[in-house]
C-alpha cells in the first residue's frame, strides 16, 4: 500500500465546507439541469473540477499580496516577474498576461498564418480554439501508449517523433506554422514528456526552422517526473530540468494558474528572439493592456513571482506527486479503473471501463462525474463524448476515443482525509455500477456545449 507523502506546510487558515445530504444534492442537481458547472460551489464538498486557479497560495504569496504596487506602469511585481523568469527558464523576454489563453492569443499570431497547421502531442481546448481562430488547423500526434490505460509506461504524454516527421512530409515544411509541446499533456491525462523526447522534437523543428512552443502550465510537474523517472536526471535539481526543457524551444506560454500557484495570472516567455518579442509588446497593449501589468494587478505580480519559486521546490513536488499517486493507487487497489499511471494534477477514471452499459451517445463520463457528486458531493468532470461535442457539419454525436471523468486535484488544499472519502464514494458506486444511468441533452449552445448545456438522466 502507497503511503501519503505528508504535507511540506502547515495550516495558517481555514475556509470552512458546508456539508449537505443526499436528499438535496438530488435537488440542486435538478436545479443545475444535471450540469456541474451550473452548481453552486457553496454546495460542494470536495471540488475537483480544476486545478487551475485554484491553489491555495502560501503566507508569503499573501504578504507579497499586501505589498503589492499598483503603479499603472514600472510596477515593483513586474521587474520580480521578469527577473524570475531569467532565472528559472533562462529566457531573455518575457510577458505576463492574465491567464495562458490570453497568452496563446497574443503569442499565436506572430507565429501561424491562416491555412498553415499546428502540430502537438496534444492540443489543449483554448489552444486548439486559438489555433482555429487564426484559420489555422490543429493537429494532435500523441504515442499510441497513451490510449492504452492499463499498462504502465513512464512518458505517455510524448509526441510520437515518426508521425511528426511523416505529417510534416505529408503536408509541406511551409504549411507548419508551430509545434506546441504540452507538459504535462493534460488531455492525455497529465501524462509527463520525456527530455528525451523534448529534445528529438525540437531537433525535428530546427531541421526545418519550424518554431517550437511550450505549453507550460504544468511544467513543474513534468520535471519532477523527468528526475524521477527519466535516466540520468535523479541527481539533476529541479531547476536545472527545467533550463533544459525549455532551453530546446524558442518560447512558452503559460497558464501561470497551475504549477505557479496563483488564483490568477500568465505569461508568454521568448527565449531570445527580439523581433517576436517587439511583436508580442504590441499584441499585448491591445488585449491585455499596459506591458508592465498584462492583464494582471500588482499584487497578482509580487503572488506571481513568489508561485513560480513554490512551484519547483522538490518537496512541494514529492508531496503533490505523490497525492495523486496515493489517491490514483488506493482507487487501482479497490479495483476502480483508471489511466495509469497517474498523471500530474489529476486521476482521470475510466468511465468506459467501469460503466459499460452507458453509451457513448449517453456520456458515461458525465455520468459518473454526476453519480460521484450524488454520493458525496464531490464534483468533477467528464473529458470524453461529452465534451468532445458534435461534429459540427453533420451536427451527429462524435465518439471519443477514452471516456474519462477527471478528479483535478488543486494545490495545497485538501488532505488526505479527503481523499479516502473520495475513495469510498467510488467503491460504492462501483458495487452499484450497473444501476448508474445515462444521460441525454435537453439544450446546448452551438459550441464548447459542456460549459451550459442541459441534461436529463435517460429512464
Ligand atoms: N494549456 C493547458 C495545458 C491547460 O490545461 C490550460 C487550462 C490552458 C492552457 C489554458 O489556461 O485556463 O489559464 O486560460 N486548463 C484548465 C483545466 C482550465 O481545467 O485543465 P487558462
């Protein structure tokens, strides 16, 4: 049995949970049309919707947060931001902005026309979104491993380095506009990239003078599996894993809301190219104003510049690691089904595995997502047919390849009581598997329908 890696911190303050029966969480579920994000907060016990903003932020992000100067321009936070960013990633320029989709769109346009593609082990909704948005076409090239849940395989979130070399073959060196590299590969998981494969995807794009980008929200996460996993790295420091990751890409974006630990923020880094730089201070103005703040408060700033140094500290790492390695171990061993190993930030269920009655017409993940919230008021999401949405010429229901429900975990916030409740919750309902029911959609909204479609459970 997988011992929990106790807490590298102390608890300062509390923010207390409201606890509800069974009787009216069936109600709010009515209320919210059996849709997650239409629930209250208020009325959720353990909330592992995201873990994305939604950290808890330490007493000295909180002391930098009172000390923060709101100065319109030269504000103190910005010049602590851009001196971090040199010194942990090694790049010459960065930017901060409000969150990572903010930094996709502002860094995007420089780098993709309109009809060039962009490739990546796994697009990300919003970076998927802004690659379409520019007339651009996003092309996903994951390994095959990371659709086999069951096997162990230490780096499922890498770019498989033969399709790259065959689809850029395929559709021309000058119709490849980017390669966005996302560590850890959220969609497949929170699956970790190898060095290894970091590297022989940017000596693939230096071959051909394609710019490589990092999608970097959870780098931190991805280092520590390349030091606890990777040859060569167990002695390496955190820090020095990433200079070289990053140091085989030519900029990142950030959604500094994850391995940062801050309730808001984001960053573009350019490793050293000026002209894309000038590009990107120009963008920024527009849509997320004045260069020294970007979208962002001074106070965000001094939070910001204090997170990126948490976030890579080796026993934060072995902690939250090993959370979700304790929690994803607990639920293997009671015979729940899930992508294992386990990912970074979240465990993501195998709802095709454990409810395979409920097609996938009827959202299987979505409908264990509901039943977990039912049992114990634990709220979290579908990742499958569900959010996949519907095709939209033929507006017919696509079919995801893995129907998953994923328990997000945020940083710093619960214990491990928590998630042995979350782990008796699941042996319940998967003794009472074949009762859980489907469900079928009332309304929804022309695109990214999960957010506030309708549904219903299927009689
Ligand atoms: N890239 C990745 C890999 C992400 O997981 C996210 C957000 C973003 C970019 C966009 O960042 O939300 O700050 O604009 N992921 C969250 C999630 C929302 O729940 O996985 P953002």
């Amino acid at each position: 049995m997988r011992k929990y890696v106790a807490e590298p911190f102390k608890i300062k303050m509390v923010e207390p949970l409201k606890m509800t029966t069974r009787a009216e969480r069936e109600e709010k579920l009515i209320a919210a049309n059996y849709n997650l994000f239409a629930l209250d907060s208020d009325d959720v016990y353990i909330d592992f919707l995201t873990d994305s903003g939604t950290g808890a932020m330490s007493d000295t992000q909180w002391a930098g947060i009172v000390s923060g100067d709101e100065s319109y321009a030269g504000a103190r936070g910005y010049k602590k931001v851009m001196t971090a960013v040199k010194d942990i990633f090694n790049y010459e320029y960065a930017q901060p902005v409000h969150q990572g989709r903010a930094a996709e769109q502002v860094l995007f346009p420089s780098l993709l026309k309109k009809g060039q593609c962009c490739i990546s082990n796994m697009h990300f909704d919003t970076t998927r979104g802004h690659v379409t948005l520019l007339g651009g076409t996003p092309i996903d090239l994951v390994v095959a491993e990371a659709k086999d849940t069951l096997t162990f395989m230490p780096f499922k979130g890498n770019m498989d380095i033969d399709r790259l070399n065959a689809k850029i073959a395929e559709v021309g060196v000058e119709n490849v506009g980017m390669i966005v590299m996302t560590i850890t590969n959220n969609s497949a998981g929170g699956q970790p990239v190898s060095m290894s494969n970091i590297k022989a995807t940017s000596e693939v794009a230096k071959k051909h003078g394609i710019p490589m980008v990092i999608d970097a929200a959870r780098y931190a996460e991805n280092a520590y599996f390349i030091k606890t996993r990777e040859e060569g790295y167990a002695d390496v420091e955190i820090i020095d894993i990433v200079r070289e990751m990053f140091s085989y890409a030519d900029a990142f974006t950030m959604s500094a809301k994850k391995d940062a630990i801050v309730n808001m923020g984001g960053l573009i880094g350019v490793k050293n190219d000026e002209e894309l730089f000038v590009k990107v201070k120009g963008l920024t103005i527009p849509y997320e104003g004045f260069v020294t703040y970007g979208g962002l408060a001074g106070r965000d700033l001094e939070a910001l510049s204090i997170g990126l140094y948490e976030g890579i500290d080796a026993d934060f790492l072995k902690y939250r690691i090993g959370q979700i390695e304790y929690l994803g171990d607990k639920l293997r061993d009671a015979g729940v089904p899930l992508q294992y190993p386990t990912g970074g930030h979240a465990v993501f269920l195998d709802a095709k595995e454990l409810l395979p009655h409920i097609p996938y017409h009827q959202f299987p993940g979505q409908a264990l997502a509901l039943e977990l919230y039912l049992e114990a008021g634990i709220r979290s999401c579908d990742i499958g047919s569900y959010m996949l949405d519907v095709d939209p010429v033929t507006r017919e229901q696509k079919e995801a390849e893995m129907e998953f429900t994923r328990l997000a975990i945020p940083r710093r916030v619960y214990t491990q009581a928590h998630f042995d409740v979350v782990v008796e919750a699941l042996k319940t309902i998967k003794e009472n598997a074949d009762k859980v029911k489907g469900y079928e959609i009332t309304w929804q909204p022309p695109i990214l329908r999960h957010f506030t479609a309708k549904l219903k459970p299927i009689k």
